[in-house]
C-alpha cells in the first residue's frame, strides 16, 4: 500500500466531517488493546449519511464480534470517505478506536494513516488542559 499516501489538512474548513465510534466487548487488559474483539462499529456525516456495522450483518444475522473481513469493510469505508475529502472525528480514537481497527484488519498502514489524519478530540482536550496547566 505504499501508494496509499495521502496528505489532509485538519485545519481545513471546507471539510466535510464524519463522525466515527466503534465499542468493544468487555476486556480490563489495555495492554492488549489490539486483540480485543469489535462489537459494531457506526459513522455518520454532516450530510446526513450514517452506516453501521457488527457481526453478522452481511448474513442478517448478530454475532457478538465482527469477523475480520467486516473490521476491513468498516476500514475501507473510512478510507474512501477521507478520500473524497471527509475529515474523521473521534472521542479517544487515536488511543483506541484505531489502535483496535489495527488489531482487527491486518490493515496497518491504512490505520496508522487513518489515525494521525483525523481528528481526536479527546486529544485535543488532553493538549489543550496541559498547555493550560503549564501557563498558569
């Protein structure tokens, strides 16, 4: 995937935004944070689109941890709407949501990418309180 390159400006304002969550089954080993299972999976952009994802759904039926190729679908999803310029928005996913999107798909690169283009807000808050507590 050497070509799959691409360079986003966070800061860009004609962006469009798409939001991204996914949740988890239980764990208490954050060290093994890659390994844990994706229970569903959900994105929706500002105009509008939202999209799902679990087990089973493909077979209409729930299982409890999505299969590999379903955590790939969900990552190739994410890639094509960066691609047509959507800029992604997470709460905490630059430490999780795609540390475990890694973990799932095999697809390294495309997560690593993913990762450091998007946004994270908690990463933002967490920038922002340490500036914030070293100035005063």
């Amino acid at each position: 995937m050497a070509n799959d390159y691409q360079q986003f400006d966070m800061f860009k304002v004609s962006q469009k935004k798409l939001a991204f969550d996914l949740e988890t089954e239980e764990f208490s080993n954050f060290g093994a944070l890659k390994s844990v299972g994706i229970t569903c999976a959900a994105a929706m952009t500002e105009d509008g689109e939202q999209t799902r994802w679990y087990g089973g759904k493909s077979a209409g039926i729930y299982k409890q941890k999505m299969s590999t190729g379903e955590v790939i679908e969900m990552v190739d999803y994410l890639w094509k709407k960066q691609k047509e310029g959507y800029q992604i928005y997470t709460w905490n996913g630059l430490s999780f949501d795609f540390q475990i999107a890694y973990g799932q798909s095999g697809m390294a690169e495309r997560c690593k990418l993913l990762a450091t283009s998007h946004v994270d807000m908690m990463f933002h808050f967490f920038l922002y309180e340490g500036l914030c507590r070293l100035i005063n």
